[in-house]
C-alpha cells in the first residue's frame, strides 16, 4: 500500500522515512502503477537517474517503458511517472 501510485524511499543513506540505510550517495523507490495514477521526485540536475520497469508499462518523462526497459536520466530536474498499465518500478537517484 505505500508504493501504490507513488514513489516509496526504500533505501537511503540516512535511513529517511523508515528507508534501510546504504553506505553509499544513493536513495532507492519503489512504485505501483496503474490507470490514471502519477507521481513526480524533484531530482538534482547535478546527480543521476535511473528508472528500472520491473513489470507492465510506464511513461517516464513522456517516454513508454516496457517491462525490462530502463532510463538513464542526466541533467533532469524532475521524473514524472504516469500512464501505468500493472507497473512496478525502480528508482535509484545516484551521484554523478
């Protein structure tokens, strides 16, 4: 229920919002998407993103990703996930 249709911190350096603490510059969501739900992560132009679709289909920053496809986003200001057929998602803000 706390990934569904949004973006769940599972992962990050400071143990935020309940997230297990890594011992690395990088936070990790989780998200269910499906119909008419989006979500949107402020992102760092200066750090990287990494977007993994685990299963069904997602627009990410307007482009459709499959089951098993992934972005790379460099120099983005914001993700915007939506358009979600049954999707799971992944995603890793890591440094540059």
């Amino acid at each position: 229920a706390d990934k569904r249709g949004k973006l769940r911190l599972v992962a990050s350096p400071d143990g935020a919002a309940g997230s297990v603490t890594v011992h690395a510059d990088a936070r990790l969501y989780a998200g269910l998407f499906d119909g008419s739900e989006e979500a949107s992560l402020p992102l760092d132009p200066q750090r990287k993103a990494y977007v993994q679709l685990i299963r069904g289909e997602l627009q990410v920053n307007g482009q459709t990703l499959r089951a098993g496809d992934a972005a790379k986003l460099d120099a983005e200001s914001a993700l915007h996930l939506a358009g979600g057929k049954d999707a799971e998602v992944l995603v890793f803000d890591l440094s540059a």
